[in-house]
C-alpha cells in the first residue's frame, strides 16, 4: 500500500472516530460503569467489517488459488479468521453493540476484483489485498489495546493481535509477497498517532446520528484504501498471454 493511501486512510479513521467520540453514549456490560470510546468502537466493528469480506476471499483462494501454497493460506485464513470473528460477535453482545451484517460497497467491489482474476493475477492479488488489509489493522489494534478502559476490549486486542500477526505470517508464507515494491511505513506526526488511543466518550450524551453510519465510513477508510492498493498493483501485474490462457482452459 503507498504511503499516501496508507496515509489517506488513517486520517479517515481517525476523523471517524473523533465523530463517535462527540456522539458515543455511555455503554455498560461486563465493565460495569467503564465506557467505550472512539476507538474502542472502530476497533470492534472494524474486527467484524474486516470479517466480512476476509473470510469470503479466503475461501476464494482455497478454491481457485493456482499455487498450493495460496489455497492452504487461504482455508487457514478463512478457518482462524471464523473463529476471531466469533470473539468479536461474542464481545459487542457482551458489549451491547450492533454489529453490521454485510459487507460495504467497497469490500464488495473487493470481492469482485477477486472472483474476475484468474491464475497467477489471482494468487498476487489475493497475498497483496489482504496483507495490505492486516497490515493497516495491525497498528490500530496496538493503540486501541494501550488505552482502552474496558477489559473485554483489552482482551479481545490480545486475541486480535496474536490472530493478525498469524494471517500476516500465513500470506508470507506463499512467497509472493513482493517486500522490494513495498513502500515505507506512512509515520504520522506523535499528536496524530495517539490519536485513537487518546479518544474520550462523554457519558449521557445521545448521537446526532447513526452510529451505524459513522462505523461504516470508518471502516469505508481502510476498504477504499485496499481497493486503491489492489489497483494499483494490479496495474502492475503483466499481462496475461492469451496463448498461455488458452493452452490452460
């Protein structure tokens, strides 16, 4: 992912989630009076969005990957990924959260990219989209879980964290990943890091507007994101020789 998509979408989420904090109420489960601010609340429906179009593309690869490598990484990527998902569904229930139950216009344009491309494209897309898409959760999970004040979020960081990294390890593992091409890391200035740690949610207060549409435009910022990196590297890609087409059908 380049620097300024990364860039481009950390500022999004981060905008986002200055929203919730102004519009969040005060939330009570297992934490008793603690409550849930901005970050915790992109971190959980974000941990469930990602779900949604992560578990489909690793079933994707299992069934069309053209390397053997690529269809083990994606049934193991589609098999933990189920079971941090079932973490997450159980926390924002715990939480008394509503979480969305289908993926954006982007994870689905995502999708699609996926289920067009065929042969080796596929197996290079497949690694870059959803290394791209870990590796801009991954810091997020960090800030969330140095801060937060709620136990089940902390703990529900620890597992996410441990997962992430392993779905990283997985997509390495197929040995395309390209590190040459890979752009440096997109460090923002110390005020704008903490940003989602330092979040802070008013109790008492009611939403001006749907938290529901606040958390999809969050995450509409990472998605957008991966879709811009999948472009982009696909753009790159050869192209495929209709000879080389032909002779495998």
């Amino acid at each position: 992912m380049s620097s300024l998509v990364r860039r481009a979408a950390a500022v999004a989420v981060a905008a986002i989630a200055a929203l919730l904090v102004s519009s969040a109420p005060a939330q009570a489960g297992a934490d008793g009076p603690a409550l849930l601010n901005a970050a915790d609340m992109t971190l959980l429906v974000g941990l469930h969005q990602a779900a949604l179009w992560e578990i489909p593309a690793g079933q994707l690869a299992a069934q069309k990957g053209t390397a053997p490598k690529v269809r083990q990484a994606g049934q193991k990527i589609a098999d933990e990924h189920g079971r941090l998902d079932q973490q997450t569904t159980a926390a924002g229930k715990q939480l008394g959260v509503t979480l969305p139950v289908t993926a954006t216009a982007q994870q689905q344009e995502a999708l699609g990219r996926l289920q067009t491309a065929d042969g080796s494209q596929f197996d290079q897309l497949f690694v870059a989209s959803l290394r791209d898409a870990y590796g801009f959760l991954y810091p997020i999970i960090g800030e969330v879980r140095s801060a937060t004040r709620s136990a089940v979020i902390r703990h529900l960081a620890d597992q996410a964290n441990v997962a992430v990294l392993d779905y990283l390890d997985i997509l390495e593992s197929t040995g395309l990943v390209r590190y040459q091409k890979l752009a440096p890391a997109a460090i923002p200035p110390a005020q704008d890091l903490s940003t989602l740690g330092m979040a802070q949610a008013d109790a008492g207060m009611s939403p001006p507007i749907s938290p529901t549409v606040l958390w999809l435009l969050a995450l509409g910022g990472s998605a957008v994101a991966v879709i811009a990196a999948m472009r982009i590297r696909r753009r790159r890609l050869p192209a495929v020789d209709p000879r080389t087409a032909a002779g495998r059908s």
